[in-house]
C-alpha cells in the first residue's frame, strides 16, 4: 500500500474553505448518501424507467427486481450526477458533492485535506475556492469530451481535487509528501518529494490506464482526474504569468514601445543604463517594464535588472518586483547571480498575505544555486525567520 498521509512544510494560516469544502462533503454524504441508499425507490418516479434503460435493463422487469436492486440514492445519482449525453448546468456543480461509498468520499478528502492548505493559503479562501470549482468543471467538460453519449452519471470531487492538486505542483515543487507504505514485512513513513508522489498521480494512476481503458475505464472517472489536473496546472500557469503581465500593462498605461529608441538614438537597453547611472531608476523601471520578450530582457545587464528589482522593493512595490525577479529568474537559468534574484522574489513574497510559504521555496532555491557565501547567509537567515515567525 502506499498512501499519503500529510504534506511538509504547512502554512500556519487556517484553512477555511479546505475545512468547509470537507464538511459540505462529509454532509452530503451523511445526511443524503446515507438515508437514500437504505431507502427504496419510488416506482412512480418518471426518471425510473430512464434509469433502468441506461444501466441496460431491456423488457419487462418484476417489482421486486427493482425493489432489491436501485435504491432512492441511485436515481438521486442518476438526477444530480453529470450524465454526457443529458448535460446540465445544476449536474455539473451537483456531481462534485455525491459520492458512490465511503471509501470513495474518504479517499477525496484525505487529498484534499493535504494538499489544500497550501494552495488555500497562496489563493485566499474565496478565490481557492472559485479555483476549485472552476477546476471541477474543467474535469466534468474533459471527461464529458471522450464520452458524449454516456448516459452514466459521473459523481465525485475528485476531478475538482485533481485541480488542486494541478495548482500545487505548480507552486510547492519543493514540498515533500508523506507516504505510508506498507509492503509485505515493510511499514514506515518516508517523505517523498511532492513532483513525484503527483506525477505518479497523474501518470500511472490516470493517465495509463486513461489511454488503455477510456476515460471512465473500470468505473474510475480517469478523464476527469486529468482534466481537472491540467486544468489546474494551466490556471497556476496563468496566475502567475498572464496576471502580472495584464497588471502591468494596465499600471504602465501608453508607453513607447520596446523596440523604440530614445531621443538620443540609443538601444532600450542603453537608456535603461544611463538612466540608472545618472540617479532616474523610476524612469528605468518603466523601460525595463516595457519589454515584451525574452531576447528584448536579456539584453539590459543582470547587475541592472537586479538594481530595479531592489528599487522597487525599497519602495514598496511588492507585486513589481516580483515580476522582475521572477523574469530574471526565466531569462537566465545560467547566470551566476541567479541567488540574487530568489532571494529578491522571496522578500517580495514576505510583504504578500498568504505568501510565506511560496517564499520559504524561493531561498530554497537561492540556496541551491548559491555561489557566494553571503547569499548562502542571507536564504538561511530569511528560512529561519520564516521557521520562527516570533522572531521575524
């Protein structure tokens, strides 16, 4: 067997509408699921006869049958459940709050339970939660894509789970998971890198047999665990680089353009260096802000970008200063100042609610790529500050 169990490190923040997510679930499960499956259907109720037809029930069926075989919660399924080829709006939501059996709910929330704080914590408790519906319907429509005419009805939280899990490995590479296995005569805990245990989520446990079942092979919503993971993944993507860009572009308003030159005939990169050398960093900033691409970034000095980085931050434009050290930080994978810069996107976190976690990853970094003994110094000053909040 292996199971996770847990996640590390945690965000000290409570993680309300992971908690309320679990509890609208647990209820539904037991004020609904529960009471329904030990009640017997009702004969006269005209979804029946749909029913019985799309489980493949053909001719004339004794009472009795019916009696012993479906159940109240079996249409209750059939009704709120998202069926392909009867999509609606209601269904769609409903689904994600029905689950099949205990085992199937205990399941959700366990992954849940771990891997929501952290993205919980980095979103906000509305937004984490308009990501994990959103997540939720991107599963439903991928599955309901390789399975149009299925009168099955899919239920479950997990594609919107799978979301969840998108978005985390996005933002906590550097987590490590806890797993319990146990295997013959072995049993122990170990701690797994979190990339690991969620691409052995993604890839074994859905996506093989996804590409050899079909997307509801063997009664398990494969479809819907990848679409919901991809869509996780492609919302973690646009969060962090489409709204910064959009953001940016909306502050910075009618500028030149960064091909342009200035009046003085010289390269934006030229500009942007005398105009720090001559004490006018804010105009810099601006120009620095301007490029649109990769090769544009690159050609403005490393020293220069990490002086705007710091500039911003001294000024207290946090979300700025982001940008550029992130920038940096895609630009030059290889350049010896690369600690600089996770160090500049770690402070810049610290001064952002729910961040403290995703900062804690960027002196990571800094400490992975760190030549000089002063960055070394400065990311195990910054991670113990963040391990012992009483004395940051």
């Amino acid at each position: 067997m292996f199971l996770p169990i847990g996640d590390t490190p945690n965000p000290r923040s409570t993680p309300y509408a992971t908690w309320l997510l679990i509890g609208l679930n647990v209820a539904v499960f037991l004020l609904v699921t529960l009471p329904l499956s030990g009640s017997r259907v009702d004969l006269n109720d005209p979804l029946l006869l749909d029913y019985l037809h799309s489980i493949g029930a053909r001719g004339s069926i004794p009472v009795e049958a019916i009696l012993q075989q479906v159940s109240a919660y079996d249409l209750t399924v059939f009704r709120f459940g998202y069926r392909p080829a009867a999509p609606s709006l209601l269904s769609m939501f409903s689904a994600m709050f029905l689950h099949a059996g205990w085992m199937h709910l205990l399941g959700n929330m366990l992954f849940l339970w771990i891997f929501g704080d952290n993205v919980e914590h980095r979103l906000g408790p509305v937004r984490f939660l308009l990501a994990y519906l959103a997540t939720g319907v991107a599963a439903t429509l991928f599955f309901a894509f390789f399975e149009p005419g299925s009168q099955v009805p899919m239920i479950g939280a997990s594609g919107a789970i799978s979301g969840v899990l998108g978005l985390y490995f996005i933002w906590f590479p550097r987590n490590k998971v806890k797993v319990f296995i146990f295997f013959i005569i072995i049993i122990q805990v170990v701690e797994i890198p979190a990339r690991l245990v969620l691409g052995f989520y993604l890839l074994v446990d859905n996506l093989l047999p996804f590409l050899f079942a079909g997307a509801g092979g063997g009664g398990v919503a494969h479809g819907a665990h990848i679409g919901g993971f991809v869509g996780g993944l492609a919302l973690a993507w646009g969060i962090d680089r489409l709204l910064p860009a959009w953001k940016g572009r909306r502050l910075r308003g009618r500028e030149p353009g960064p091909a342009d030159t200035g009046d003085r005939g010289e390269t934006v990169a030229e500009e942007i260096r005398r105009l720090l050398a001559e004490g006018h960093p804010g105009r810099a900033v601006s120009r620095y802000l301007s490029l649109e691409t990769r090769e544009q970034r690159r050609q403005v000095d490393g020293d220069q970008v990490l002086a705007i980085g710091d500039f911003l931050l001294a000024g207290g434009a946090h979300d700025e200063a982001l940008s550029v050290f992130r920038r940096f930080i895609a630009d030059r994978g290889n350049d010896s100042r690369l600690s600089r810069a996770y160090l500049g996107a770690g402070r810049a976190l610290m001064h952002k609610p729910r961040c403290m976690t995703s900062a804690y990853h960027y002196f990571l970094g800094a400490l992975d790529v760190a030549e000089d003994p002063s960055d070394i110094e400065a990311a195990r000053r910054y991670i113990a500050a963040i391990q012992n909040p009483d004395k940051r």
